[in-house]
C-alpha cells in the first residue's frame, strides 16, 4: 500500500489521500467532507474619548482687575491615553491654552487663573462649554472733602488789596488739610471750586465804571507776561511732597464751577495735604502815575487773568496760606478752600 499526499487547493490546505493500492487497479481515497478556509481576525484600534464637566468659576464673585480660577474637569471614556488641548475664551478671544493628558476609564482638570479689567458681563469659556459671569467694580469711589458745597468767597489775595504785603508774594500757595478713610486710598484727581478774574471781562461787566475808561489787562501783560498755569502739590503728613503737576489756567472759566484735575496715582494715607499754587501776578507795582484811591477802590480791574480760588467759611479750619508746602500763619483763619481729594479703594 502506498501513502500519496497532495496538495491541490489554492490555499495550500493540504489533503492527504491514503491510496491502497487494491487489486484490480482501483484507488480508495478519503478527503474531508468540507472545504478548509482560512479564518481573518479582526481588532479594532484604540482611542481615547473625551467627556467634560460643567466649568468651575472661583470665586464666584468675580472682581474686575482681581484674578479668578476656571477649572474643567475632563473624562476619557475610551480605551487609550489621550491628550486634550484646552483653549480658555474670554469674550469670544482666546486668552491661555493648556494641554491635559487622560488615561483611559480616568479624569483630569483644566486649570487656568484669569482676570477681566472691566466690570460687567463676561463670556468665559473652555472648548464648547461656557458660563456668564458678571464682574463687580474693583474700586471703591472716594472723595474726601471738609466743604459743604457752599462757595462763600474767592481767594482774598486774587481780589482785593487787604493784604497788600501778602499779596506782593507771587508764589503763594492755598494749602487745605484732609484726612483719608481707613485703609488710606488711591488719590487719582484734585478738585478744585474755582473762576478766572480778568480785568477785561470784569470791567466790561462793571456798570459803575463803564465801558469807555480802564481797562489794564494789556498794561499789565506789558509789565508782567501773563502766567496761564497753576500748580498742584500733595504732601503726606510730615509734609514730605508727594506729587508735583501744572495744569492750564484754562480749565476754568469765568463762572464759578469745579473742576478735578488728574494726577498721577498717590498713595496716602492718615493726615495729607494739598496745596494749590495759583501763581497769580502780585498787586501791579511796575508801572505808576495812577490815583492810587481809585487803584484801592477798583483793583480787580488792574488783575490779569487771576485764578480764583474758592473758599468756605468754617468754624473749625483747616485750610492756611502757604509758602513751599510750609504753612503761613496768621492769614484767612476762618476759611476752608474748596479743594477736594478724589481717588478710590481696592474692594478685597
């Protein structure tokens, strides 16, 4: 008996035929009854899937200029570590990207420090997610004041010659004494109740004098050139000065009115000063041959462009003339000028 092996199949399955050779020529062959195939396998790839929970905002009260946290918390459902980038949004504008790797079947957070400058409504959001915050102002208003509104007068010095030795003193200053909250607070603005005294428009408002008589204010440009600005001084308690500014005399007009000047952002705290320098010209001395009773009875008509500091009279004042940040004693001692500190403080 012989054993024959062949492979006929295209998928090199091999059938073995046992042939015995029989007498009469006859082969008797045994194959399987089904045709053998080769069976594939199948594997799907892994990934990472990605979940996400609702945005965290802390604090919840949010502080304009003060910074916040926004957190996220990011699931993978899937079946391989993956990396998410998560961008954060304010207002529709992408202000910090971060990237977050998750194992699978863990979580992980997105974690960003933010801030917004303004207060109001703010759109915050991480990738499709996204919650409405309304921001508070930060800064507290402060104005800190001792007058009541209530203008009773105008520098003596810018209108009339009672202290005519005083008055001769170009650089006066009209120093006034307040006291900020507790915690101190941030000076950003000086406001100052003031008009301009101009001797052209003063004698044209005179009906006693009339228009077809004097009117000095070229003379006294020709004897002393006009000074268009003003000086504002703040000192600390100790008189150590704090900030130094010029500013137009054109803020003010010849109406009574209040204006605030800015100045750069001081510090103080406890006992400060502010000192206004109007830098108006001294009683005119230059030039001679005037009547000097008419001088006496008319002078504001012989002042050019004076800015004229208002005051309030007060019982208890705290308000002097100054020279240089120093006080001059003896002057106005029942006045408060009405000059106001205006500023703010940081809310916590």
């Amino acid at each position: 008996m012989k054993t024959v092996l062949l492979k006929t199949l295209p998928l090199a399955v091999a059938i073995s035929i046992t042939a015995s050779l029989l007498m009469g020529g006859c082969f008797a062959v045994t194959a399987p009854v089904e045709e053998i195939q080769e069976q594939a396998s199948y594997s799907l790839t892994d990934s990472a899937q990605f979940t996400f929970g609702p945005l965290q905002i802390t604090p919840q009260t949010v502080t304009s200029g003060q910074s916040f946290t926004v957190t996220m918390q990011i699931n993978n459902t899937g079946t391989a570590e993956g990396t998410y980038t998560a961008n954060l949004y304010i207002d529709g504008s992408v202000a910090d990207s971060q990237s977050v790797t998750v194992s699978p079947d863990q979580q992980a957070e997105a974690y960003f420090q933010a801030s917004v400058q303004t207060a109001g409504h703010h759109l915050i959001g991480i990738g499709q997610q996204t919650v409405d915050i309304t921001a508070i102002e930060s800064r507290i208003p402060v104005t800190v004041k001792i007058d009541n509104g209530q203008m009773d007068g105008c520098n003596p010095a810018a209108e009339s010659v009672s202290l005519q030795a005083h008055m001769s003193v170009r650089d006066t200053g009209l120093m006034i004494k307040l006291s900020s909250p507790p915690g101190g607070f941030t000076l950003t603005g000086v406001n100052i109740a003031a008009f301009i005294k101009d001797s052209t428009i003063d004698f044209n408002l005179d009906p006693i004098i009339g228009q077809t008589m004097w009117v000095y204010g070229e003379d006294i440009a020709m004897a002393d050139p006009v000074r268009e600005y003003f000086t504002v001084n703040i000192y600390d308690d100790r008189r150590n000065k704090l900030y130094s500014g010029n500013y137009s005399k054109n803020l003010f007009s010849h109406i009574p009115s209040t204006v605030t000047v800015p100045v750069s952002d001081t510090y103080v705290s406890g006992d400060f000063y502010i000192e206004v320098q109007p830098r108006n010209l001294p009683r005119l001395n230059a030039v001679g041959g005037w009547d000097r009773d008419i001088w006496h009875r008319y002078v504001v008509h012989t002042w050019y462009y004076q800015l004229c500091i208002g005051y309030e009279n007060s019982l208890d004042p705290q308000s002097w003339i100054s020279e240089g940040g120093s006080i001059v004693p003896g002057y106005y001692p029942t006045y408060n000028w009405m000059i106001r500190a205006e500023g703010y403080q940081e809310q916590n």
